[in-house]
C-alpha cells in the first residue's frame, strides 16, 4: 500500500470496521433482527434489546428516502437473484442524527429455514461526529492489514478534472486492473479516463453539484478496465474541507456492483414482465400485506390490485390499497377463504380453493382462488369471478338430468350404436320393446334383433344410414320370445362422433288402429253412399264450399255450378232466404235445421228437405233429399185418416141410433115389439162392428172376415146369455172383403146366429151351434144348430119371417144362394 497522504482516509476507513455490527434476520420478515451485536449502541444509540425484543423494528430506523433502496435489495434476495449483496444507505440514531451505513450480508440456508447473516459497517460520514469519536493509536500493520481487505477500493484524490488520485488502496487491482501507483499522482493513468467517455462528463457535473452542496454523495457508473471490459461501480464519497473550511480533496470508496446491476436488470425485467402479467392477466390478481397473525380478513392488506380485480370490484386503485380484505369484502371471514390464506402465509405451499359462491349487499358471485406467497412475504390471490361458468355447468348438469330423465322414461325406445353396429347404451324402453334385459342388450348388435330374414337388408340399410347421416321408416324386428314387431323407427347418425342414435316405436296398436279407420272409413263411405240424396259443404253465408256427396236428384242446374255460389244465387229468393236463416240458426244454437221446401221442375213441382247440421263455428254439411214421394205419401195418408174418420163417425152413428132403438124400446110392453127392438138393434150392431173394423184396418178398405165373425157372434151369444146350456162352435178361414161384401155376411150372419140362438133351444135345451166359414171353391159361411128344427121352409123367401127375408134378400146382393137342412136341427148354408 502506498502510504501518502492518505492518512485521513485509511484512518476513516480502520474506524468503519473496528464499530463493525454482526448481526441476523429472517429472510421471510426481514425488519426484525434475531440477532444483532451488542456495539449496535455504538452505531445508533439504541440498545441490543430494543431490536431484539421487538420495540424496535430495523425499518424504524432507515432513512425514509433510503427505505425504497432498502426494500428492493430485500425483494431482490427473496427472488433468489442475490446471495450476497453490500448495500450502502442511511440510518437515524437515538439523536434522530444521519447515520451513513454499509451494510453486507449473505444468505444462508439451515435445514427449511432460511435467513440473512451480515456486518453492518459505519459510512465515511456522521451526521452526529460525537457518536463515532474515537481516538485511533493503532499500529501501521493493522491499518494496512485492514485496507487491504476490503471488498473495492478506497481512495483520496484532488478536486481537479483528471481527479489526480493522493492515495488508492490494493483493491484498485482487482476492480480496476491498474495497480494502485499506476494512477497515484496521474503517473500512467489519469482515473478520470477509467470512467467510459459518455458518462465524464456527467459525472463531473454531479461532483460540482455535490460540492456546492457540502453533501455525501453516490453514483453509479460504468468503468473500463485495463483488460477492456465494462464494469459497473458504486462510489460513495465526500468532501475534505481544511480547517479554514477550504476544500483539500476528496475521499471515498469505489466498489464493483456489476453483478448487482446485472441483477437489478434482470429483477427490473422480472418486474416488467410480473407486472405486464399483473396488469394484462384476464384474471384478477390481488396483493397482501400479512400483518398480526392472519387470521382475519382484515390482517390482510392491500398493497396492489390489477386492472381487472379493479373491475371486479367496481373501484379505483386508490379506493383500494392500504385497505384490508374485511374493508372490501365485509363477509369474507364467513367465506372460507382466509385459512387457505393463513395456511399459505404459514407454510409457504401453493393453494387451490374451489369455485365458491361469495355475498354480501354488493355481491353473490362464484369466485375460485389461486393463492400463493411471494418472497417478500406478501400473499397473491389469483381469482376469477366464474359465475357465469358455475351457472352454465349448473345448467350444463340440469341439462343433463333432464336428459337422463327424458332418456330413462321416455316411452320410446332410444338405442345408442357404435361404428360397428353394436349397442353401447339403452333405456327401459327399449328392454320392454325387445323383451332382453340392458346387460344382454349391450352385448348384442343390431342384427341380433333384426327380422331372421332380413340380416342384409338391414346391413344395406347401415351403410346408406351412415353415408346420408339420418334415416326414418318402419322396420321389423325379434323380440327375445321370438314375436316380429312392427316398428317406426327415426336415426341420426354421428350424434357424436362414431355415436349414433336410434329412436324406436311399436306401432302394431297404431297398425290394428289404421286398419279398423280404414274399415271405419270404407264402412262410412259405404253408409255416405247409402244415403240418398247428396251432401254439400257451405259457410255462414250460405257459399257452396264442397260437395261431399252428389246424387241424381231433379235440380234446375247442374251440381258442380254450385260451387262458390250462394243459395240465394241457385234458388229463388224466398226459398234461398228460408234456407239461409236455417243455415244461420243451425250456426247460432250448434243444433240440427230441417227445412223443406218445393222446387217447380219441368216435370211438375218437386219437394226438397235440407237437414243442416254445424260442422264447426262457421260451416255446415247439408244433406238434401227428394222427399216428392214421401209427400205423395203423406197425402195418401191424409185421405186414409179422413176415411177412417169417416168410418169412426159412422160407426158412432150406428151406435146411437143402437142406443135410440134400446130406449124407445121401454117405451112399450110387449113383448114381441121388445124382441123386434132388439134384432133391430142387432142388425146396427153388426153393421156398426163393420165399419169399427173397418177403421182399425192397416189398409182402411177390407175387412178380415175371420175376427168379424167371432166379434158378431160373441157379441150375439153374450145378449142373448146361452153360455149355461148351449156350446158355440167358430170354424173359419182367413180372407179380406170390402165393406161392401163384409157388411151383407155380417148381417146374414147375424139373422141366422139370432134365429138360432132364440128358437133352437127352448126351455134351455142343451145343444150347439156351429159356424164355418170356408174359401175352397168360393166362400162358403154355414150356420148349424142342433135344436128341434123349424120345420118346412121350402118357401121361406116369402116367409113372415123379416129375418129369413133379409137372408135372402143380403144373399142375392152378393150373388149368393141359400141353402136349408133339416135333417139334424137347422143348418143355413149361404154360398158366393
């Protein structure tokens, strides 16, 4: 070492390293000390326990202006960019006094603990000079032994352009490449030509501005070595004034930093890059400052939020930082997240917290959390607001039990096929369709259950499926019974890739039912075909909309004109007017309209009956039909009914005049005009009972014979009371006379029954009368008694007896003759 003039500043530099402070602190918290060497009441005036149990913190006491030095030299060490550092900054002591410092250290790793131990040395300059005053007595070995090991270079030079070195200790070689004389004195080297020529001159600006100043100053800048290679350095110096307050030079200290630079680019480029990331990161990213132990969610402070955390959170940064996590999200406590956060702080290891829904008055949103702790001991919280994403996977999964749902119920049978035709999913349905179980139908393929006679249809069939993407039809196939059904089929191929779907339906109900429409239909076109008449179609307005039916009814114009046209334009007006309101009412009650009406032809006048029915709300179907006979008919009818009219009132004639006979009867005594009252009344009778007859008869014109004989003689037989002793006997065919042949039988039958029944049986004689009435060769009607007989009657037409007078009288009338027996009582045999 030279030992020029530089006494002062070996002196400075010995005094530095004697008041040198061990000392250690966690890497993780890096302003509380663990250690630190008692002589620090040397340096700051604060004792050992102060730092140590925690009343002071190393923050405390840095100048506030070095602190942002201070804080990326720690930031650099936790990113792992430096393992040794030296650092030169500024303390205030117990006095609040300036205190320069440098501080070296180096990290050292223990197991999982990691930590940063170090000397803390006194800058060249004291704010307070009494707080380093010390009286050096030193050897020269000492003070040689100190300077020469020292990390750089110390020096004194004049305040002069060259800066002409007075004194350069033995790091000069090493940081400059120059040996310490070559530059005392300017003897080789003028130290000025060192610095790299861009920056002399700005250097020398800086000097003179720190000189007028009166302060410490630092720079950096880029030197050149003797081997021609750039270097960084860090110079910290001052001014050396004279008693007399003239200046005498400069001292300092000059120290290679070109590793530190190099890593606070490469930290400065981490930034950048960290904070591009920061800023332009789609997710929000959020930074904390731990404080107490982190247990709460306003332990948590905010030291940074990027752009779009800020947009998650509706806030400006200054709304933000220096706020705690509970300040912006009041029921975070509640949300779980913090012990993900406080066990991260604690261990250091990543953390995933899932998608969980976050409220408060503000939100209710899903947010999932990436956190993780950065070297400076700060916590980042990665986090994305995927509510939209939970509410689609919500859905997503709503989606798929509807699905699963509609899968498993469906009434259909769904078959899901691979490429090579195998089953590789189906629903109940399908089971029951096919009668085999889900396990035996995913072992099986499509030709498993084919029709046994139709294996290459259905390969043809795949491949066309496949090639047109879709297909749909009927198809038959086994079930496990060995049954054939019919099926409607829908498929749709490459649902996804190498999946096809197939959607199968029995229709053999829907065939059975096909088959009895159409036979329904056939048997309703056979039925509409029966009808007679023809079938039209029309609106509310009477508009001819269809004809469903026609039919060769006599119209004045042919079926098809009618179409389009109205029945007020086909018929005459009163009638289309009549049959309009009839189609209006069948509209406005929803009930059946008949309406008859009459169409004058060319061959005569025709009637016509419309029987409206509403179809819907604004049409109805007509049926029309020819009713002209059916009212010939019923004009017949109306003749018969005034004929059995008239017959009804004869008969009741005949009857009163019955009733005037019986009651002038009283009005005599004897007995042979009673007994002529009486035949009287007998012979109205039987003519009234003809036309009674006569009037109940389907046809009104004929009379069946045989009940009229059995109405006359029971009639007879009950006046004249011979049910005791006499037995009658009735014998008839059947046959239909006109009133005109009816009534003369009625009362010849009634003379010869009455003749009988008064004198065949006197003093109530036992007998019979017998009555035959026969249609062999003719009619025949005999009358027969077994009684005592009447003797000779051989010119009975000239008889007294008006009876036997009317016999042959009504016998004659009907071209008749007469016969008599004798023989056995009477018989009376009337033959036409």
């Amino acid at each position: 070492m030279q030992n020029n003039t530089g006494n002062g500043m070996e002196l400075e530099i010995l005094r530095r390293h004697i008041h040198a402070v061990v000392f250690r602190r966690q890497l993780q918290d890096p302003w509380r000390l663990s250690f630190i060497g008692s002589n620090i009441f040397t340096l700051t005036g604060y004792s050992q326990q102060d730092f140590l149990e925690n009343r002071l913190s190393w923050r405390d006491i840095i100048f506030s202006r070095d602190l942002d030095r201070f804080e990326s030299l720690v930031n650099d060490i936790a990113a792992g960019l430096d393992d040794e550092y030296e650092l030169n900054y500024r303390i205030l002591n117990s006095e609040n006094d300036v205190v320069s410092v440098q501080e070296n250290g180096k990290i050292i790793f223990c197991g999982s603990d990691c930590y940063v131990e170090g000397i803390i040395l006194p800058g060249p300059k004291h704010e307070a000079e009494n707080v380093y005053s010390f009286d050096f007595n030193g050897s020269g070995d000492v003070h040689y032994f100190l300077l020469s090991n020292l990390p750089g270079m110390a020096y004194m030079c004049l305040n002069d352009d060259n800066r002409t070195m007075k004194f350069v200790s033995d790091g000069c070689l090493e940081l400059t490449g120059y040996r310490p004389e070559d530059l005392i004195g300017n003897r080789d080297f003028f130290f000025n030509y060192i610095i790299r020529p861009d920056w002399r001159n700005t250097l020398k600006a800086e000097w003179q501005k720190r000189i007028f100043e009166q302060s410490v100053f630092h720079f950096e800048y880029p030197i050149i070595t003797a081997y021609g290679n750039e270097k960084w350095v860090w110079e910290q110096g001052r001014i050396v004034y004279s008693h007399d307050g003239e200046i005498i030079g400069i001292e300092g200290f000059i120290s290679d930093i070109t590793d530190n630079r190099i890593k606070r680019e490469r930290l400065s480029k981490s930034e950048e890059l960290f904070r591009g990331l920061f800023d332009t990161i789609p997710s929000g990213c959020a930074i904390y400052k731990v404080i107490n132990d982190g247990s709460r969610g306003s332990d948590y402070i905010v030291t940074d939020f990027n752009h779009t955390a800020l947009r998650l959170e509706g806030k400006g940064k200054e709304e933000v930082v220096g706020r705690s996590l509970y300040d912006l999200r009041p029921n975070i406590d509640q949300y779980g997240l913090i012990d993900v956060f406080q066990r991260v702080w604690i261990t250091g290891e990543f953390a995933y917290y899932p998608a969980r829904v976050y409220s408060d008055e503000r939100f209710d949103n899903w947010y999932e959390n990436y956190i993780f702790k950065i070297p400076t001991g700060e916590i980042v919280a990665i986090y994305n607001d995927v509510t939209d994403k939970v509410k689609s996977q919500q859905a997503l999964r709503e989606s798929q039990q509807r699905l699963s749902a509609l899968f498993e119920n469906a009434m259909d049978s769904i078959f899901l096929v691979n490429d090579s035709m195998q089953y590789v999913d189906v629903n109940p349905a399908a089971c029951e369709l096919t009668g085999y179980s889900k396990e035996e139908l995913l072992k099986m393929f499509i030709s498993d259950i084919s029709h046994p006679q139709k294996h290459d249809i259905a390969k043809r069939m795949w491949k066309k499926f496949i090639e047109d993407g879709k297909m749909s039809g009927e198809y038959t196939i086994q079930r496990m019974d060995g049954q054939l059904v019919e099926v409607e089929f829908f498929a749709a191929a490459n649902i996804i890739p190498g999946l096809h779907l197939s959607i199968l339906r029995d229709i053999t109900e829907r065939k059975m039912t096909e088959k009895k429409l159409r036979e329904k239909e056939d048997y309703n076109r056979s039925v509409v075909g029966a009808i007679p008449g023809m079938i039209i179609r029309s609106n509310s307005e009477g508009e001819y909309l269809d004809i469903l039916k026609s039919s060769e009814l006599k119209l004045p114009f042919k079926v098809e004109e009618m179409l389009g046209k109205k029945v007020t334009d086909v018929f005459p007006q009163d009638e289309g007017q009549r049959i309009l309101m009839h189609i209006k009412m069948a509209l406005g009650t929803m009930s059946l309209q008949v309406i008859e009406y009459p169409l004058q032809l060319a061959d005569g006048k025709f009637w016509f009956e419309a029987r409206i029915a509403p179809l819907n709300e604004t049409e109805v179907i007509a049926l029309i039909l020819d009713i002209t006979e059916r009212k010939h008919l019923d004009e017949m009818k109306n003749k018969e009914i005034l004929l059995k009219e008239v017959h009804h009132r004869v008969k009741n004639n005949l009857q009163l005049i019955s009733s005037l006979l019986n009651l002038q009867s009283r009005n005599f005594d004897s007995h042979s005009v009673k007994n002529a009252f009486t035949d009287s009344q007998n012979r109205v009778r039987s003519m009234s009972l003809a036309h009674e007859k006569l009037y109940q008869s389907p046809d009104m014109s004929t009379i069946e014979m045989s009940d009229y004989i059995r109405s006359i003689a029971g009639y007879l037989y009950q006046i004249y009371n011979m049910a005791e002793h006499t037995e009658m006997i009735i014998e008839t065919d059947t046959a239909y006379f006109s009133v005109d042949t009816a009534v003369p039988l009625g009362l010849i039958l009634n003379e010869l029954v009455t003749n009988s029944l008064k004198h065949a049986f006197p003093e109530e004689k036992k007998g019979s009368i017998t009555i035959r009435f026969t249609c062999e060769d003719g009619y025949t009607l005999e009358v027969a008694d077994d009684g005592i007989g009447i003797g000779d009657v051989s010119a009975s037409e000239s008889s007294s007896s008006l009876g036997l007078k009317i016999v042959y009288m009504l016998a004659d009338q009907l071209n008749g003759t007469v016969e008599v027996d004798t023989s056995n009582g009477t018989s009376f045999t009337v033959s036409f």
